[in-house]
C-alpha cells in the first residue's frame, strides 16, 4: 500500500500518469496545464471519479443489468484499464478492439463482439481467440458464420427504435421482429447455436419508454426460439443511456427494472447486459481549446458586429462530434471576463483551412483575445475515437485526474486485486488479472456497492 503521508501529488494511474485532486476540481486542474509554459495545443482533462460514479449509479439503478462498456465510444487506455479493473464487460466491434480489451488481460467471456456484419478476417479472429459471443440480424452472416466460426454463440439483434433519439440507428441494423422466425430458422437447419437477444433503441434515447416495448418485443423472440429447440439465455438491452450530468438514469431505470421484472423474472436463468458507451465516458472528460486567432466582422461604417475566434481543435479533430453524433456543444470561460452585459455576438471556429471548420456558429461570449481558453465540458462521447489530424493539427493530450475521495476509494476496493507499488515516491498501481477479478468477485466483501456480484 502506498504511504499516504509520501504520496505525490502526481500518481501513475496503470499504465499513464494522473493527479491526485484534493481540494482541486477539473476546472483547477485545466488552469494549472493551461498556464503551462508554451502550452498551445488542446488538452482534454479526464476524470477517473466520474465514471467510477457513473458505475456506481448504474449498479444500484439497474442491479440486474451487467454494463459491457462500447468501446467504440471512448478507447482511451485508461478508461479501458479502469473498468477492467471494476469488473464490466465490454463491447467490441471489430478485431482491434477485441484485441485491445484481450490484451488487458480480461477474460473473452466479457466480451460481446457486437456487430451485426462482421468482415471475415474479424471473425475468423473471434474464432482464434475463442471470442464466442456475437450479434448477428441477417441470413449472410449466419451462413458466414457457418464457415468461420459454426461454434459462435449467436444473439440475434432486433429492431426497436425510439422515436426520437440524438442518433437512431434501426436505419441500418437490427432485424424486424417479424423476420425474427425466418432467420432462427435458419439458424436452426444450419446448427447453429442461438443463445440470446439484443436490441439498441438508438444512441441519446430521448424516449425512456421505449425499454419497455423492447423488452417485451424481445420475450417474443425468446419465446419463438424456444419453439424451436433453441435455449436462450442472455437478453442485450444495448445502449442509448444518457451521458451527461444534468440526465439522470433514472426513468429508464425504471422502465428497464420494471420490464425485466415482467418479463424475465430474477431467477428465470437469462442474464441481462447492455452496451453503455456515452452514459460512461461522456461528462467525465472535459476538453480545453486555445484561441489562436481573431477576426472582428463590422458593419459597412465600421461598426462592430461580431467577432470570430478561431480555435486549436474542430470539426475534423474532437468536434467531429457535432457532425456524426449531433452532438450540442457549448463552451465555458476558464477565467472570469466580467458580466454577461458586455458579452457581445461571435461564432467558433477549427483551426483548419476548411470552410466547413465550424464548432458554433453563434454564441455571446466577453471579448477573448489570442491565447485564452475555452473549456468545452462532456466531451467523452464519440470525439477522439473519430478525429483526426486534418491539416496537421494534432490531437489533443488527455490529462488523468482522480478525486481524492475517489483514489483512497478505488485503493479500498482494489486493494486485493491491484498492487500499489511506490516508485520514487509516486504511487503506480498496478493491472489486475482476471484470477485476481475473480477473487475480489468471490469474496464478495460487500464494502462497496461495486463488489456486488453482477
Ligand atoms: N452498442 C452498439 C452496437 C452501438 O452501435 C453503440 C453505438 O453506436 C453502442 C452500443 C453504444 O451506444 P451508446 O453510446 O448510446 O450507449
């Protein structure tokens, strides 16, 4: 264990650095970098105690519901390293992030590999390293995985979309609950092996309710692979769960707790996951961009009218959100400009050549000058994982921080499972194994809501 009394501030946190936050706060920890001698480029400030918080919620809202975290939405090794270490699932898409959560040391039974079409090579990858459970919501890739992977166990995913949502995605994926029979069929004549069902209302659910038609859509199709000789065991209720602050889980809680209860009964023998992406990373990173140039757009007398400040991050790097996900983003002053009076009308834009390069078009924001910063919060949802470095501006860093009362929580409760070491006075902690998983599962010591078995 570490000697508390010889802690650094700043502590390895697995295989990166963090800083330990006392009295501190994410808003601190960015005016601290900022400040930084130099320092021009965007940095994002991710914040440890945010998702072991969201975990905790989500544990003691949906008990019965095993989180497998949707690695597409945020693959930053230190959150993949945390909630490894917090016992979830996970949800890949491909063969690289298969390989990513593997290479953690997690054990392949926590993994759903959740694309309904899958590339070949990727499956045959699945089928290495033995990666067995998948989606599925056609004929072609039941026939694929006859020939690649005839030992898969399969769930088939179906269609259920909310009406409305920040992005629907039955438009591409899920079957009709209608063709559900068909392609069980199929499934069956290829001797194949159906072991659940999954459904995802859409990514930013805005209609609660819609858990609980697709909750009992789902019985159906458990009921019609019954019929047919089938034993599934496993209901996905996939993702859609809301990431930011201020959008509690609580009414689709209610709605999910609810429907299972009605539906698959404790005790009935199905197991129930879901696949959070945004609900787990979203408000735990805050992004912080540079002015690094202005233009002021006047009248034909000269006249003010509105300014425009280019920033060192946009639509092509962390902002690519506003355009895929449909994202809303506003920023915050990192320091005070004085009142909301003197505000005055400008628009935001990237640091590209690309007239496209827009992040908002109109906000009222103080007269900022070259070199102040723009703070840009919950920006954890399917930003980094699709930008890029168009025109060679680079991405941004990512700057761990952990709450006190966050770290001296995490050591109680891994203490069993990951070593502390101290090296030159910092504090490391050190992976966990899956035995080591296992063991903190079994013993079950009840302290904290997030050793409760799932
Ligand atoms: N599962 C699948 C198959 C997805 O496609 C997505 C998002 O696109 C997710 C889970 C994560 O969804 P969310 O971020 O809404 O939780």
């Amino acid at each position: 264990m570490p000697n508390r009394a010889n802690m650094k501030l700043e502590c390895n946190f697995f295989t990166g650095s963090a800083r330990i936050l006392n009295q501190e706060t994410t808003m601190d920890a960015i005016r601290d970098l900022a400040k930084e001698t130099g320092r021009e480029d965007p940095f994002y400030v991710l914040d440890i105690g945010d998702i072991v918080q969201k975990i905790k919620i989500w544990r003691l809202k949906m008990p019965r519901v095993k989180p497998f975290y949707a690695v597409k939405c945020n693959d930053n090794q230190t959150v993949l390293e945390l909630l490894a270490a917090l016992g979830t699932g996970f949800d890949c898409a491909s063969k690289a992030e298969i390989k990513k959560i593997l290479d953690l040391g997690v054990d392949r039974s926590r993994i759903i590999y959740a694309h309904p079409c899958k590339p070949a090579s990727h499956l045959r990858y699945a089928a290495k390293e033995d990666v067995s459970l998948m989606t599925f919501d056609n004929e072609t890739e039941l026939h694929k995985v006859k020939a690649y992977y005839p030992n898969a166990q399969l769930v088939l995913r179906i269609r259920c979309d909310a009406e409305d949502s920040q992005c629907p995605l039955g438009i591409k994926f899920g079957a009709l609950p209608e063709d559900a029979g068909a392609l069980l069929a199929t499934a069956r004549a290829l001797d194949l092996n159906i072991v659940g069902v999954s459904f995802h209302v859409g990514s930013g659910c805005r209609e609660p309710s819609v858990f609980q038609r697709a909750i009992a859509t789902a019985r159906q199709v458990f009921d019609e692979a019954q019929e047919l000789g089938f034993k599934p065991n496993l209901l996905d209720i996939g993702g859609g769960f809301p990431g930011t602050r201020n959008n509690t889980l609580d009414e689709i809680a209610e709605y999910v707790n609810n429907s299972l209860d009605e539906h698959f009964p404790e005790g009935c023998g199905v197991k129930v996951i879901a696949e959070p992406g945004r609900y787990v990373v979203a408000s735990a990173f805050t992004l912080a961009t540079y002015v690094m140039a202005k233009r002021e757009v006047c009248d034909d007398n000269g006249t003010f009218l509105s300014a425009m400040y280019y920033i060192n991050d946009g639509v092509y790097g962390s902002f690519n959100c506003t355009l895929y996900d449909h994202q809303e983003v506003y920023p915050v002053l990192l320091e005070d400009k004085g009142p909301e009076e003197s505000y005055t009308p400008c628009s935001i834009w990237g640091p590209t050549c690309d007239g496209l390069d827009q992040v908002v078009s109109e906000a009222k924001l103080p007269q900022l000058a070259c070199g102040d910063w723009l703070v840009w919060p919950e920006m954890g949802a399917y930003t980094l994982v699709a930008a890029g470095s168009f025109n060679g501006f680079p991405l941004p860093s990512v700057h761990v921080v952990v709450p006190h009362h966050t770290w001296l929580y995490l050591e109680e409760f891994m203490g069993s499972v990951v070593n502390f070491k101290q090296i030159d006075g910092a504090c490391v902690m050190m992976g966990s194994s899956e035995n080591d998983q296992q063991q903190l599962h079994e013993s079950g010591s009840g302290s904290s809501s997030l050793t409760t078995r799932w």
